[in-house]
C-alpha cells in the first residue's frame, strides 16, 4: 500500500487531504504541530498520527524514522504546513520576517533534505510542495508570504533539476483561495505583529479586518487539492506543477502575456 506523510494536519488542506486519501486506501501518516491536533487525528481514526513541528530538525527525523520502521519506505511527502503574515513590507519587522520562513521555507526545506536520502535508498519517491499563487504573482500586504512562496519555487524548480536522473518527483501545488482557517489566522497574525495604528496603511488594514469574513472569488472547498494528490500519487511521472483553482489559472495566465507594468495594475485593484 502507498504511503504518505503530511505536515500540517490540523486543520483545512492537511486535513482535508488526510481524510481524503484515507479513504482512497492510502496509508496515511498526518502530523500535527499541537499535541491536542494529535489527539485529534487520532481520534479520527489516524492511529499513527504523530507530532512534528517542521522548525525542530530532530522531530523531522523522529517522524521518518518511524515510519521507516513500520513500513520500510516512505513513498510521498507532502510539505503542507505553513502560515501567512500579512503586513505592507515597510510594517514587517525583520524578527517577522525570519518566522515567516522558519515554517514555509526552512521547515519544508529541512523536511525535503531529510527525505531526499531516504528515497534515493529507497529507489523512488514524490515530494509534494504546497507553494501558491503568491508563488507566481505578488499581492498588496502579502510581501512576507509572497517571498516565502516564491523561495519555495525557487527551491523545488533546482531540486527538479538535480533530481532529473532519479525517479524522484518534486511536484508545485499553487493553489488560490481555499477554504479553510487560513485568513482566520492570517488575520490574527496581522493584528499581533503589525502596528496597525501607526501604519501609513492604517486605513487599508481596517478595511482589510472589516471585510476578513467575506466570501472570496473563485473560492473552492480543500478537496480541490486532495483531489490533486491523489491525482499525484497515482501518476507514474506527476507534472512538475499543478494549477488549483480558477484564480491560479487566471493569474498565471495573464502573468504569462501581460508587461510587468500592466499586470500591476491589476494586481493592485484586487489586493
């Protein structure tokens, strides 16, 4: 049976796509940050749901090497977890922006180091990497996420290159507006780390928190990306990227054929 470790299951995508591919009869290792997240999984019937906040090396390792131990091999990671801070990038403090990193950048990047040598062992593998559309365009106050969505590109397009000889698989998800707690705690990370009153952007920011709740166009439900991974894990030679809603199509379609000076225009009337 096909394996698949998950980072970042306690809510939204992760959980949507463990629950998914559960009953896809895929052997399924969700991991969560938050011990009660844990508990949780379990409860839901992952009983080798397991802790691991992707910040701490040795628990990156700890997670490998038990379930190299019960099945041997470890066939698909998927690099899930992660957050957004919002902030014009004049109100993002550098202290910030490194925590910004620490989990969509240098956490994914310890995990995919780790599992590199496991699948080169192991003879083949697939690492999927939950990038964004932010990882192709820039939005308005989303600097910090925007730079550690296109760190993750940059990173996967060379690991594709130098894994071109193997039967490992780096595999892009850009993925546009899902539902889940994402916004949610985008919107409390706004409000504990950024000086909203003194911001030049102060009127922006507020009318950004008065309208947090409302529904976002070309929306669609976290299946549309555990749907995706399935899609992924039953490929032979999965495509290196994948477009996941409307939004991203449309987005990364007019950054193909518009200037620079052009698309930014756009871009800004829908910050």
């Amino acid at each position: 049976m096909t394996n698949i470790i998950i980072t970042g299951c306690s809510t939204g995508i992760g959980l949507e796509t463990a629950n998914y591919l559960k009953d896809k009869f895929i052997k399924v290792y969700p991991t969560a940050r938050d011990p009660k997240d844990v508990e949780m999984l379990k409860e839901l019937g992952f009983e080798h749901a397991m802790q691991l906040d992707v910040t701490k090396t040795e628990m990156i390792t700890t997670v490998i090497d038990k379930v190299l131990e019960l099945d041997g091999q470890i066939d698909v990671w998927f690099n899930n977890a992660g957050f957004g801070q919002p902030g014009a990038i004049e109100d993002i403090k550098t202290d910030i922006l490194r925590e910004q990193f620490e989990t969509n950048v240098f956490g994914l990047h310890e995990c995919t180091k780790q599992i590199i040598p496991v699948m080169r062992e192991q003879g083949h593998g697939k690492i999927i990497q939950h990038s964004s559309v932010l990882g192709l365009i820039s939005l308005f106050g989303r600097g910090s996420y925007n730079a550690s969505k296109y760190a993750i590109e940059g990173l996967t397009d060379t690991l594709r290159l130098e894994l071109k000889d193997t039967d490992i698989y780096p595999v892009l998800l850009n993925t546009g507006p899902i539902t889940s707690h994402f916004r949610q705690n985008a919107v409390k990370k706004l409000e504990e780390n950024i000086d909203i009153e003194h911001s030049i952007f102060n009127a922006r920011y507020l009318n950004n928190l008065k309208g947090a709740h409302k529904k976002v166009p070309f929306n669609e439900e976290a299946t549309s990306v555990a749907s995706v991974v399935h899609k992924i894990i039953l490929s032979k030679r999965p495509k290196p990227r994948y477009y996941i809603t409307k939004a991203t199509y449309l987005l990364g379609y007019l950054k193909r054929v518009l200037s620079t000076s052009l698309l930014d225009k756009i871009l800004v009337k829908i910050s």
